[in-house]
C-alpha cells in the first residue's frame, strides 16, 4: 500500500505513523537499507507535525490577542462550574 504524502497527514494521522516506526525500528528486524528509509520518513513526520503545532499556537495566540486575552486561562470543567454554583 502507498504511504500518504506527509503534507497530506493529519496531526494524528502522523503521531500515530511516527509511533509504529518507532515499533519498527526498535525490533530491529529490518535491514539496515529499510531502517534508513523508515528512519528519514520519521524525521520528515516529526518536522512537519512541529510546524503544525507551532502553526496552532500561533493561531491560539492571534485569537486570544483578539478577545483581549494575551494569557491562557486555566480550564474549568462544567460539570465542576454548575457542582459549585448550585451549592
């Protein structure tokens, strides 16, 4: 089967690919022809999938800078806001 082009994975379509050569690599039952070749798509998966996540922050970012809010606010679970505004 044809492997994807990376730019074309999602995010979690690469975690997922980056963790089985991981597996792969780790048995070490390949040849060493193949772990190169496994290895270098690993290190191209890993690249991208870090301008993806540098791209979502700074997205984060922008959109905080808009609403005025330049500091991330911790998360507040609603079933936990409606448990202690009820009592």
């Amino acid at each position: 089967m044809a492997k994807k082009k990376i730019e074309n994975l999602s995010f979690e379509e690469s975690l997922s690919e980056l963790e089985t050569i991981v597996q792969n690599l780790e048995q070490g039952e390949l040849s060493l022809e193949d772990s190169m070749t496994l290895f270098e798509r690993g290190l191209n998966l890993s690249q991208v999938s870090q301008e993806k996540l540098k791209n979502a922050e700074q997205k984060i970012q922008i959109l905080l800078t808009k609403n005025g809010n330049t500091q991330l606010e911790a998360f507040e679970n609603e079933a936990e806001s409606n448990n202690t505004s009820g009592n």
